[in-house]
C-alpha cells in the first residue's frame, strides 16, 4: 500500500513539472497578428522538447525547454484570413482553436477606457443588439498589482457577442468595429485598463526614478480607495506579461488623475511611451485621447494637462485625438464613447490601413511669432473655421502675464490676435480654462485643442 501511494505521487509529481504551459492570451479564440513572426513562449520541464505546428502552414517549429524552464518559438503567420488551429507538444499536446490572424490593438488607461457599454453610453441598447461579430475578438486583462513585473496575467479571449461587448471597453469595440468594417481584417483588443490610476503607476519604476521632476511628482501622489497609484505596480502585473507578444499598437486614454502634476503630463506620457516601446523593442504606433474639457477643483488644471498632452503628440510615431466637442462638462465619464473610438480608428485607417481619406484631426499649431502690437499663430491647414464663439476664446499678454481678449484676424493659415491696450503682447492662448469646449475646427467639425505659447512656461518657471 505505502509502496502504491508512493508511486502514484511520483507520478503525480512527474505530471505536474512536466505539463508545458503557456500564458492566459495563447488559447483558443485569441487573434496572432498577420504577416508577422510572432513569438509564442511558455514554460515545462527542463530539456523537454517543444514543438509548434500551425494549420495555416502545416510547417514544424521546434524548440526545448531551457534550464530555466521557459521556451520560445518565432513562427510565422501569413496574411489574415482563418479560423485556424496550432498545435503545442511537449510531454503533453496542447490545442489551440478558432485562431484567427488579423491585427492586434492593446488599448489601455483609466475609467474612460474601461467604460463599459453597460455602464451607459449613448445609444447603449441599440449598440449592444447589433454587437454581432465573430471576427472581432475581446481580451480583458483582470485588474492585478505587483511589485516587479510578471511573467503571465489573468484573462481570456472571448468572440465579440452583444453578452461580450456589453462588459467591455466600449472605446476598445467602436475602435475595432471601424477598422473591421473598413478592411474587412479580423481584430483583436486586449484591454487593460483601471479606473483612478495616474500613468506614474502604468510605468517601469526605474524611468520615473531617472527623472528629478518625474520622481518628485510621483513621491507627492496621495493614496486613493480605487486603485493603487504607487510607480509600476499596474505596468508589473497588467502590462509587463504582454511584453514581447507581436502587436500592431497601443492605444491610451488617461489623463484625468494627473491633473495635480500637469504641467510635466507631457514629459510622464512622453516616458511611459518609450518605456513600453522598450520592452516591446519596437517602436509600436501609440494613438492616444486628449481629455475632455470639465469641471476640476483648481482652474486651469485640466487646460494645463490637456495643453501638455498637445505637446506630447512631438513624440515620435504617436497621434492624439481631440474630443473636446464630445465630452461632458458635468461628468467627468462622457457618454458618447462611439465617435472616440471612430476618431482613434480613422488615425490608424489613415495612418497604417490607407483606408481613409478624411482628416484625423483639427488643425493643430505649429509654431508662433510674437511682433510688435501682435502674435501670430501658424496652423498646420487653411481651413481653419473660427466664428464669434471661436474668437472670444483668444487672449494675449504682454510681460506682465496678464491675459487680455484679443481681436482675431484669420489669414490662410494664420490667426492674427491683437489687443490696443496690450503694445508687445509676447504671449497668446485659446480656450484657456478647465471647462471651454471646442470652438476652433476644421470643415470636418474636428475641434483644435486648446493651448498656450510654449514661452509661457519658462515665464511661469514650471
């Protein structure tokens, strides 16, 4: 008997360390980027062979298991199309079905990409009935912390059905349901997001500590009851696992909770872009959502990170869109989630799909000239329309800093501002409070963001 118990735990034991593993996004149902070599990895018993076979291609990719009990194997994937299935043998076989080949999107951010169309969105019943789409796949990443970063998370893949859509990023959907529509390709949105959080805790703890004026900001950050705002801790758990899985791009909608910090946003968002492209080793396209105009505590806080979240979009390979027309004054959750992710859609249409021929953006700054009795502001288009409640939201300031309405004058793509009482005026600004919507637009109806001459802030000594 005790020889027979003794047995089957060996047995027992056997099994376990030898079962090959691999992360919760490679399962059945999941989307592999298309036209890619994409890495599927995961651990086993040391030295244990491992083996990949893939229908699309019936080729063998063969690998072991290495002393530290991981393995990883490139294989390639060809143009979209599906549903497919891969087979992984080790001392066990596991099987993957239902694959299909598309492109991949990690979106991610606070509670405004979160947003669930259950939670209320317009429209929300009418959407979520016509939610049917087989070829647009949904992961959702469970909200998790860590002190160092994690080789897996928890989550799964699931078809988008009206059941699915309706508890998932309602961004994330009307994203990919514009890309599908447009190129008929099959999508896959992993999303991890949480609601509350500052960027300083979706970044690697070693990038905020290597900046003076990062590492101060984060030190000041208060505990909340929500979520956790410490450095890292979300990007160890929630980000971190997915490093190395082949993507297409990131998109971000986050914001909200760093408005105590925000004339440095630009500098975090700018860090935390390069510190995710780093781990991904690829300098992956990041679209992000400029917050809408509301109602904060302190004036000018959410102008301010709106403005450096303008100055970001210097970063390379990025696009922001702005929805300072769609947003809500009195609720800092705006329920018409449709047109943003359309918006952030059009960006990739355009950018990555040729797909779309419109704009993807209203006019934005490029530079300013500041000459005696006025300052001069050049746009990236002519077609700049700005009528009697466009021109009330331009002021301009001399040395003393105090900011007068202007008189507006638009030339090509040019915006004159003047003010007889203001000689040398060296500063300008537009929309410049919390809560001012989108005024100035293009004849596509896109609004221009808000902002302040980039002189003003060595002035204010920020």
């Amino acid at each position: 008997m005790k020889f027979k118990i003794f047995f089957i735990l060996l047995i027992s034991t056997f099994t376990t360390f030898a079962n090959l593993t691999v992360p919760s996004f490679f399962t059945s149902n999941m989307v592999l980027q298309q036209k890619s070599k994409v890495k599927i990895w995961g651990w086993g018993k040391t030295g244990e062979p491992v083996e990949i076979t893939s229908s699309w291609d019936n080729e063998k990719y063969i690998s072991k298991v290495d002393n530290n009990g991981k393995w990883s194997i490139e294989i390639n994937t060809p143009q979209y199309g599906g549903p497919y299935e891969i087979k992984i043998k080790g001392f066990n076989e596991l099987s993957l079905k239902d694959i299909l080949i598309g492109e991949v999107w990690v979106v991610s951010g606070q509670s405004n990409m979160e947003w669930t169309p259950n939670a209320g969105i317009d429209d929300a019943a009418s959407e979520i009935a016509k939610a049917n789409f087989p070829e647009i796949r949904f992961f959702s990443v469970n909200h998790a912390t860590a002190p160092f970063p994690q080789q897996n998370l928890s989550g799964e893949w699931q078809e988008c059905t009206p059941e699915t859509m309706k508890n998932f990023s309602a961004i994330g959907y009307f994203f990919a349901k514009q890309i599908y529509e447009n190129t008929q390709i099959p999508i896959g949105i992993i999303n991890t997001s949480w609601g509350g959080t500052p960027a300083e805790a979706w970044t690697p703890e070693e990038y905020i500590k290597a900046d003076p004026v990062l590492n101060k900001d984060a030190l000041g950050l208060k505990e909340v009851p929500w979520g956790p705002v410490k450095n890292a801790v979300i990007y160890n758990a929630m980000v971190a696992p997915l490093a190395g899985l082949k993507i297409k791009g990131f998109l971000w909608y986050q914001g909200e909770s760093n408005v105590m910090n925000a004339a440095n946003y630009d500098k975090l968002l700018s860090t935390m872009i390069s510190s995710w492209r780093k781990a991904w080793a690829e300098e992956l396209p990041f679209y992000y959502v400029q917050i809408a105009p509301y109602k904060y505590g302190n004036p000018e806080e959410g102008v301010i990170l709106r403005n450096a979240q303008r100055m970001a979009e210097s970063t390379p390979n990025t696009a922001m869109v702005t929805i300072s027309d769609i947003g809500n004054v009195n609720d800092i959750h705006p329920r018409n989630k449709k047109d943003v992710g359309i918006r952030l859609a059009n960006v990739a249409l355009k950018n990555l799909y040729n797909a779309y021929n419109g704009n993807i953006s209203g006019p934005k700054l490029l530079t300013f000239e500041s000459k005696k009795g006025h300052v001069t502001l050049y746009f990236d288009t002519t077609d700049l329309h700005c009528d009697k409640n466009c021109q009330d939201n331009f002021e301009i300031a001399d040395i003393s800093g105090e900011f007068k309405k202007a008189n507006v004058r638009v030339k090509s793509n040019s915006i004159v501002l003047t003010n007889h009482k203001i000689s040398y005026p060296i500063f300008a600004r537009f929309e410049w409070t919390n809560t001012t919507e989108g005024s100035l637009k293009n004849s596509q109806g896109l609004p221009a963001s808000a902002l302040i001459t980039d002189n003003w802030w060595s002035f204010k000594n920020y």
